[in-house]
C-alpha cells in the first residue's frame, strides 16, 4: 500500500549526531507513532571480574587506565552512548 513501518530501538534518534549527511532527513522523512518499549541499561561482567560494584569498577579504572574495556550492541546503540558517557564521566 505504499506505506513503511519502522521498528528502532536508538538509531534513528542518534544516526543525526553521528552522521552529518544523511540520505534523508530525519525530520520530514518518518512521524513517529508510538513507543512500544523502554528498557533500562545494565552493567553487567564476567563472574571472574574482580570488581563486585560500581564503585569498584570506577576504583580499578582509576588504579589502572586502559585496562577495564566494554562492549555494546554496536556502534551508536543505546549501550554503545552509555558505556562512553559512562567513561568520559
């Protein structure tokens, strides 16, 4: 019929930032029509990671720069832009 639907969890909201010349622009190109979920981040590690908190991972990052590293879903993802607020702060 003509018309697209479009699932996203952050991408589009965050593509703008990232890429300065979009193929289309993000304000005329899609009207949002609702939210179907939220979900919280989580910080989570490996069972033989040494620190148990946060307070812990801050303290190890400190002691020893480079040496605690993350992963994320992918490049401009929702966990990506936290885990690199989280260590630019």
């Amino acid at each position: 019929d003509g018309y697209t639907m479009m699932v996203d969890a952050s991408s589009y909201a965050v593509n703008p930032s990232l890429y300065p010349r979009l193929p289309y622009d993000p304000d005329k190109a899609f009207r949002p029509v609702g939210v179907l979920a939220r979900y919280p981040n989580v910080l989570v590690a490996t069972a033989g990671f040494p620190a148990s908190n946060v307070s812990d991972v801050l303290a190890m990052a400190r002691q020893k720069p480079g040496s605690v590293a993350f992963a994320s879903s992918g490049n401009g993802s929702a966990q990506h832009l936290a885990g690199v607020l989280f260590e630019q702060r």
